[in-house]
C-alpha cells in the first residue's frame, strides 16, 4: 500500500519536472527552433521516458513552449499604458510587442513547423483582441483608418511584427532597426 504523503510528493516532483521540460524547451527553441526533444530533455535534465511521460509529441512539447512564452509575455503587455491617445499608445504596445517577438521568433518558427494551421494564431488571441480594442479606440478618436476592415488592420500588425522577426533571422534587417521599422510600418498601415 503507497503510503498517502507519497503521491503528493510524487505529483509535486511530476509538476516540478514539466516546469522544467517547459523552461528547457523555451530557452532551446528560442535560439534553435530545430532542438532536438533528446537536446530539450538534457537541458531540463530529465530523461527522455520522463519528457515523454509528459508530452507525448513534439507538437505537444512546443505548444506547451510557446503557451509558457505567451504566458510571460502576457505579463508584459499587461503592464503597457494604452490610456491616451491610441497612436502613441500603439507605439508603446509595438515597442513591447517587437521585444517579445523577437525573443521568440525561432519559438513561433518552430510552432509553425509543428501545430496544426491557424493554431498558433489561435494562441495569440489575447494579444490581438489588445491590438483589436486599441486600433478600435483610435479609429473612434479619428487617427486610425476606417476604410479596411478592422480584422484585416489587426492581422497586418501581426503579419509586419512576424515579417521583421524573419528579415532579423534572415539577417536582413538589423536587429537595432526593427523596432523602428516596426512602429514606422504599422503607423502607416493604420493612418493611411
């Protein structure tokens, strides 16, 4: 008979082993988004019938990756002042927005490889209903366009941030750059 104090001390090391695969599979794919689950296990310094143990795929691995940077990255943009004008405000958000794209874009290149089409935009919904309610503040205060949809507007913010993230890994765009490009891009998509 398992004595009771031994599950909850089994799950509490189960759940200290999943924090550890996530972290592990985020800092590697961050920087390699081909990292091997051989290569994520060794980091978290687990082995691999214990990674699998948890994640039964790759996919499952790096979904629960990226749902961990979006978590974190959530905490940032939480803390962006919007209040105000929306241009500026707009600026403020892509300036957060770029700096967590960028750390992440081998994270979201390797979800693209992975999860199924449309889920990695599925995990970004808290982010875009953001860029959503913000480009709809500033359309009512009449320094954003009303003539494209505003669905469409919300998906050119997202496709210039992932744009700039490929031409700084291409290596085509310099990563001190970005930002700018970014912010300048975006104001002129939605002032028109």
């Amino acid at each position: 008979m398992v004595a009771p104090s031994a599950h909850p001390k089994r799950r509490a090391d189960a759940e200290r082993n999943i924090a550890r695969v996530v972290s592990a599979a985020r800092t590697l794919l961050s920087s390699d988004p081909n990292a091997t689950t051989d290569d994520i296990a060794q980091a978290a310094g687990v082995g691999r019938m214990t990674l699998y143990g948890h994640f039964r795929t790759r996919a499952d691995l790096v979904e629960a990756a990226l749902k961990e940077a979006l978590r974190a990255g959530e905490e940032t943009l939480a803390s962006v002042d919007l209040t105000g004008d929306a241009s500026a405000a707009m600026s403020r958000l892509l300036a957060s927005s770029w700096q967590l794209t960028a750390e992440s874009a081998a994270l979201l290149a390797a979800a693209g490889d992975v999860l199924p089409p449309g889920r990695v935009r599925e995990l970004h919904d808290e982010p875009a209903r953001r860029v959503d309610q913000l480009i709809r503040r500033g359309q009512e205060q009449g320094v954003f366009r009303t003539d494209l949809p505003t669905a469409w507007l919300v998906s050119a913010v997202h496709y210039i941030l992932d744009g700039a993230a490929k031409e700084v890994r291409a290596g085509r765009l310099d990563a001190r750059d970005a930002a700018d490009a970014v912010t300048k891009s975006v104001q002129s998509v939605l002032t028109g």
